[in-house]
C-alpha cells in the first residue's frame, strides 16, 4: 500500500503535536507515563514556589512539584510527584523553605517515625518557613544602621584631615622624630658613661654588700641587746620596787626630822652650827693647842726628860 506524501506529513504533524505536548506536560510537572505516587499539601502561601520545583529528603530529590491550584478560601493546593520507590510515611511534613537569597523555594520533606506509609492521592501536613531574605532583614537593618554611622565617621574624618590639620600632623611626627634621636643620643651617652664607671659600680656594690654584712650582725647584737632589755625590764617588774620606795622615803623623812631638829636648836650639832661661844671656845682650844705644840717643838726638854750619858737637866 502507498501512502501518499500529505499522508505522511499529516502523521508527522500528529507525532510533532503529540510529543510537544508530552514535552510540555512534564515541563510543568506531568508526567502521563510515571508511575510515580502523587501527594497534597494545603499552603497559606506559595510565594517563590513553581511548578517543577524539586522535593527534597536531606538535600535529595525524591520528587518535584507537579500541579499548583488556588483555592476559594485563598490557600493553594500544591501536587507533589513523588518516585514510587519511596516510602513517605503519613505523618511526614511538607515544609516549604527559601533555597536562595533570591527567594526561591523547594519544598522540604522531613519524614515522620510512623511506621504506617502514605498512600497515592493522600495529603500531608504542610508549613511555611519564612524566607531567607525576612530572616536577614534584622541583619540587613543593622547593617544600614552601621553603615550610616560608618559614613558619618568618615565625613567627620575627612573634616579633620584638612590641609592645615595635615600639616601640623607632620610637624608633630618630625618633633617626635627629634625626640626619639635625641633621647637615642642621650642613651648612647648613659651607655658610655655606665660602661666607663663600672669598675667604680663595682666597688661600691661590694662596699654595700659588706655594709649589708654588718648591718646583719649589727642587727644580731641590737636582737641580744634587746633581749637583754627585756630580761632586766622582766627582772625590774618582778622585784620589790615598792618597798624600796617606801624605805626611801622613809630614809627621807628622817633626813628632814634631823634637819628640822638642827634648825631648831635641839642637840649638840644643833649648838655647834648656831652657838657662837662654843665655836669660840672651840677656835681658842684649837690656838692653846697649837701654842703648845710650838712651845713642845721649841722646848722638848721641858716636857720630856731623858739623857743616854747622864748629862745635866734643863730647867
């Protein structure tokens, strides 16, 4: 049989349409020939979320987001294609998560414990993760915050870095510059003078060693000359101090009574210091005696009388 060529440019054109259309049914996410198990989930939005989307375990795709519909009550049902070769189990969630900075969206399956699997056409509990960018959006506020501030700073930085500020900024570094130089000069001379006397460092580091020396026994002897102290200061408390006061002022008063007696007039002392006769008649025994004792040294034979021959007598 032959077939005519508007026959065959007529097959061709069904063949072209139909697989177009089957190119353009899994596009979006329908797939006619997939055996694969279809999935519902009710969102509040769907904001960032397209047909075609993947469907992740983990950071796996296990499926895609086949069909989206928007419901009266303003929700959107949202068709998962999920490979018949996993198992989801029913109480699994069906997050809906920001994938980018962008704003793009993947929907998130976090797999339930349950030990009882999902079926074709059921429909699983579904959330809405708030996107990246809202997440940030404290972040990028303070980050404007710290940006103004940055820029305010810079602006009065370049206020003060003016030609005039600049130059007395230099001044100022070749002033210090001066300064380090001299103070390095200054250095340099200690140094040298340091070196030159430390001989004489020296000895007087030994002269205070020495001193030290004896300032340790020094302070030996004033420890022994305290403890002496302390002995005689112990041995001066426990004695009879108050007895002997008494019997010092007792000595004393005696000594007043008897002076008391000889300002009196009572006693023989008494006389002596305040009569005048008896210290006349005792300064003219005192002459008598006297005279006598020349007459005896002028006359010794008148007194004494003796001769070793027998010789004549005096008289």
């Amino acid at each position: 049989m032959k077939i005519n060529n508007e026959t065959k440019v007529g097959i061709l054109t069904v063949l072209a349409i139909a697989i177009l259309l089957l190119g353009y049914s899994y596009l979006k996410g329908s797939d006619v020939f997939s055996g694969d198990n279809r999935f519902y989930a009710v969102y509040r939005s769907v904001e960032g979320l397209t047909v075609s989307k993947p469907v992740l375990v983990n950071g796996f795709p296990i499926g895609k987001v086949s069909k989206m519909q928007l419901r009266p009550d303003g929700r959107t049902i949202v068709q998962f294609k999920i490979d018949h070769q996993y198992n989801v189990p029913v109480n699994t969630l069906a997050k809906l998560e920001s994938t980018d900075l962008l704003g793009g969206k993947a929907i998130i399956f976090e797999l339930g414990t349950s030990k009882e699997y999902a079926e074709d056409q059921d429909t699983l509990r579904a959330d809405v993760q708030g996107s990246l960018a809202e997440s940030l959006q404290p972040i990028q506020r303070k980050a404007e915050l710290l940006f103004a501030k940055l820029d305010s700073t810079l602006s009065s930085v370049n206020k003060i870095l003016n030609p005039d500020f600049q130059k007395n900024v230099d001044r100022s570094f070749l002033s210090i510059a001066n300064s380090l130089q001299t103070l390095e000069g200054t250095t340099k001379k200690i140094d040298n003078l340091v070196g030159g006397q430390s001989k004489h460092i020296g000895n007087i580091m030994n002269n205070a060693e020495v001193v030290s020396s004896n300032l340790k026994v020094t302070t030996a002897h004033l420890q022994t000359v305290s403890t002496n102290f302390e002995t005689f200061s112990t041995d001066l408390a426990n004695g009879n101090v108050k007895q002997t006061l008494d019997n010092a002022n007792k000595t004393v008063a005696d000594l007043q009574a008897t002076v008391a007696k000889i300002n009196n007039g009572t006693g023989s002392l008494s006389l002596l210091l305040n009569d005048d006769k008896m210290y006349n008649n005792l300064n003219a025994a005192s002459g008598n005696l006297n005279n006598l004792f020349i007459d005896i040294k002028a006359h010794p034979s008148r007194y004494v009388s003796f001769s070793v021959f027998g010789g004549k007598k005096d008289k």
